[in-house]
C-alpha cells in the first residue's frame, strides 16, 4: 500500500512515512493510492471477532508495510487489557429507540472518541520512528477544539523519543476538557491556550508544519515535526475500525439478516475525519446507504453539501458543541480528492482560493457526487437541548451535546426521506464532559456550581455513574497557563523545545 498527498499526485510514500510525517511537503494529505476491499464472507468473519482482531484484520489492509508482529503489538497496546471498559468491545452499540443504533466511541481513557485512534498513534508512531526518523526526536503538535489534545495527551504521555505540545483556544473548550488538558501529567508535555478559535490555532499549526526556516530549526537540533490531528493517516484509519466493528455487532445480534442489508451512518461532525472514515468503510465494502452530516449551528458543511460553496466568511459561533465549533474541516480536502478522481491541481486551486479568498465552490460533477452520497443537516442550541431531554425523558440514555446533534439530524433524515433503514449513529464523547449543558438540557439549574459538582449533580439525577477519569481530575494540580497568539505561537514552540533561534 503506498500514499500519495493530495496536492501532488506524483508523491508515493509508505504507511511508515506517511504517519512519520504527518502531512506532505507541500501541504497536501497523504491518501491511499486505493482502497482494501471487505467482502461479504469475510465481513461474516469479522462477525466472530473482537474488537482487538478486528482492527488488526482492517488495518493489515491499509499499513501493508508493519510486519505482522508490529501491527499486533500495536493493537494489543492500545485496546489491550484495561485500555477500555470492555477489553473484548472498546466500541459497544446500544440501541435507543427503533433502528437507532449508538456506537459508543467514549469508553477509553479521556471519554472521548479520540482515544479510540490516539492510544494506538503513539504505538505507530514509534514503529514508524525507527524506520523514517534518522534517530531525530518526534515532536508532536496538537491543535484541538477539545477532545483531541487529551487523548493525545495521554497517549504520548512520556513516549521515548517524542514531545508532544498542544493549542487550544482560550474560551473554547467546555471546562472538564480545560482541566483535563492543564493537569495532564508527564514529562514530555506541554499546553498552551491560544487566543481565538479552533480555526485560528489549525491554521497556525498548518503553517509551522510547512515553514522552511521552522523545519530547519528543528533540524539542526535533531528534532521533525509529526502530528496527531487527523490530518495524519495513523488518526484517521484507525477510525474506519470501528464502523465496521459496529456492522459486525449488528450482524452478531442479528439486527441485520444479511451481510448485503444497508445501514445509514450519522456523525457529528467539525473536522471531517470522522465521517470521512466512514466513507471509507462505505468504498471498501461496508453496506451504506446514506452518510449523514451533522452540524451544530457553525452549518459550513450542511451548506456546502447542500450547495457546493464553502464559504467561511461568516460568524464563528461558540456553542454547547464546542468540538464541532470549526470553520475550516481540513478532512474535507481528501474527500475532494477522491471526489474528483485524484485530480491534484483542482484540489490545489480549491484550497489557495478557501486561503486566499475564504471561499470556493465545487463544480457540478463534483455537487452530483456529494448529494449522491450525503446527507447533510444542522442543529440549533434549542434543538440540542430538547434532543437530550428527549433521548432521556423516552429512552433513558443520556446523551453528550455532540451525541444529540447527531440525534436529532438522523431524526430529521428519517422524517423528511421517510427512509427506515437502521442508523448507526457516533456518539463521540461521555455527557459528563458537557455535565453543565446537559444538566441544563434536564432542566436543572447550574449556576454556582464547580465543575465537580455539576458531575456529581449529573450523576444523581440521571443514576448513571460519572466515569473515574472526570472524578480523579479534581485532585489533580494544574500545570500549564500560558497563552498566546497565532502571531506567537511559533515563539511558543521555540520556548517549549528550548530551541535559540
């Protein structure tokens, strides 16, 4: 299996150099030049796995050049013992209602869907590192809206031969997930605010990977940049896992009667790479109907599914979803990649004219594409609220700000196409770390609150156990308060790495 970047289709590196570098020379993605196929008999296989085997079977696929005893080690390292609440299933399916199916993604170590692709990235990464690195030291860098600074966080936590620093912005990220990040613990960690937003800190991230005069630095003190957003392919593959994980437990529980019967796929979505994982699984041979998108009230990606315009000149809204609080989804540019059939110079041109002009629009063949496959809705304040409420005062299952989203657009795709096909809906973070929106969604005032206490609040109305990992965090001492700006931010690194210009 080889990678090609999407700005340049004449480069072709391995599974070991694409997770390595992060991101292409030129700025482009690294994308498989094509796709393992699942077929029907072995998705009856993958029916009688575990989790652990089934992510080894799915990846083997896709990093043909780890050795079969490197890729093990690496699955048995990030979903083995106690990795998980379940050691068989890191990824169970709840059924809420008729044909809605919750793929659970939160039940790791930072109660995020991120640990389910950043406790197997170190392992990769190390592999990777031995191969590529030339004996320089990994450094890490984070741009998060949330969830992916923890989990990569932790996952790097005092890894040989990598420092790991992460940005994320100031006044946009709940409290749980500030203090998560500010007292994380290891000696090769670093956190930073920065003042703005999610967009603001990924564009500066971007553009630290790219800068000459940034990479020789590090160079010259033996040290290369990698990455843990999911513009690396090491976040990304891991992700297309777990829907077809969630398949296969259908398919064990006898939901679906055959390996052929279709499913829809609903995510809610900020940076693209989730949904994107799953159109994926969908052109390697995974049963699905319908992908649908769903957006909070920053609908960039509703509208531009809908109309073929991106256009993130508008107001950058801060919202009760703050991971999915992003103008600039920097997944969307592989998937336009393959959309229009590897064509690297009319990728070129959409993403100088989103950097230069804020804006740009997709051609028809391009729009026929995206409707064909899509769906796409959004979802208010308002609507979010009333969907937790709902998912709790009918079901009993108590639902994240994210999680409801998603909810209430697959509710809105049923109502409008009528279509009765089981949804397998992401739920991608545990309600504790929103405990102050969801307690209000319930009905119950916060004000006055710690944050603590809103978690033990949560816990005894809804009589569902707050996750330790939340618990533990009050005891825990802060360690980073700094803040910067995008302007300073490549100073900030410098300071970090103890690197003299």
């Amino acid at each position: 299996m080889k990678y090609t970047s999407t700005r340049d289709t004449q480069t072709r590196v391995s599974s070991k150099q694409a997770i390595s570098q992060g991101i292409s020379v030129e700025g482009g993605l690294f994308v498989p030049t094509e796709l393992p196929y699942i077929s029907q008999l072995e998705m009856i296989t993958l029916r009688d796995l575990n989790y652990l085997q089934r992510a080894e079977y799915i990846l083997g696929g896709f990093l043909s050049d780890y050795s079969e005893n490197e890729l093990r080690d690496c699955i048995q390292g990030a979903y083995g013992s106690g990795r998980f609440d379940d050691d068989d299933n890191a990824a169970p399916l709840k059924e809420v209602g008729h044909k809605d199916y919750f793929l659970e993604l939160w039940h790791g170590s930072t109660c995020a869907f991120k640990d389910m692709a950043l406790q197997l990235l170190p392992y990769l990464l190390t592999y990777a590192a031995k191969s590529c690195s030339q004996g320089r030291e990994t450094v890490i860098l984070v741009a998060t809206s949330g969830d992916t600074g923890k989990a990569a966080l932790e996952g790097f936590k005092d890894v040989a031969g990598t420092k790991i620093m992460v940005f994320y912005p100031q006044d946009g990220v709940s409290p749980a997930q500030k203090l998560q990040m500010i007292t994380q613990e290891g000696e090769n960690v670093a956190v930073c605010a920065i003042k703005g937003n999610f967009d603001d800190a990924q564009t500066a991230v971007k553009k630290i990977f790219t800068s000459p005069e940034v990479n020789k630095a590090l160079l010259k003190n033996n040290m290369r940049f990698s990455s843990a957003n999911s513009i690396n392919w090491g976040r990304l593959a891991p992700q297309i896992v777990y829907y077809f994980s969630a398949y296969a437990d259908l398919l064990k529980q006898h939901a679906l009667k055959s390996t052929d019967d279709k499913v829809n796929i609903v995510v809610p979505t900020g940076n693209f790479g989730n949904i994107l994982a799953a159109y994926y699984a969908k052109y390697m041979g995974l049963p699905v109907n319908k992908l649908i998108c769903a957006s909070n009230s920053n609908k960039i990606l509703t509208d531009f599914i809908n109309t073929g315009i991106y256009d993130k000149n508008r107001e950058f809204l801060t919202t009760i979803s703050p991971s999915m609080d992003i103008l600039i989804s920097s997944n969307l540019e592989r998937l336009l990649y393959h959309l229009c059939n590897g064509e690297s110079e009319r990728v070129k041109g959409w993403m100088s004219s989103l950097e230069q002009k804020g804006v740009y629009e997709v051609e028809d063949d391009v729009k026929a594409i995206l409707n064909k496959l899509f769906y796409a809705g959004f979802c208010s304040e308002e609507q979010t609220e009333s969907e937790i409420y709902r998912l709790f005062k009918d079901f009993g299952y108590l639902a994240d700000t994210h999680t409801a989203v998603a909810s209430y657009v697959c509710g809105e795709y049923r109502r409008k196409t009528g279509d009765k096909l089981p949804c397998i809906i992401a739920s991608t973070a545990s309600p504790f770390k929103f405990s102050s929106s969801v307690l209000e969604a319930l009905g119950n005032e916060t004000e006055g609150l710690t944050e603590f206490e809103k978690i033990d609040a949560l816990a005894q109305l809804t009589r569902v156990p707050a996750p330790e990992p939340l618990k533990g965090l009050e005891n825990k001492a802060v360690r980073f308060e700094d803040v910067c700006t995008d302007e300073t931010m490549i100073q900030t690194v410098f300071n970090m790495l103890g690197i003299k210009e």
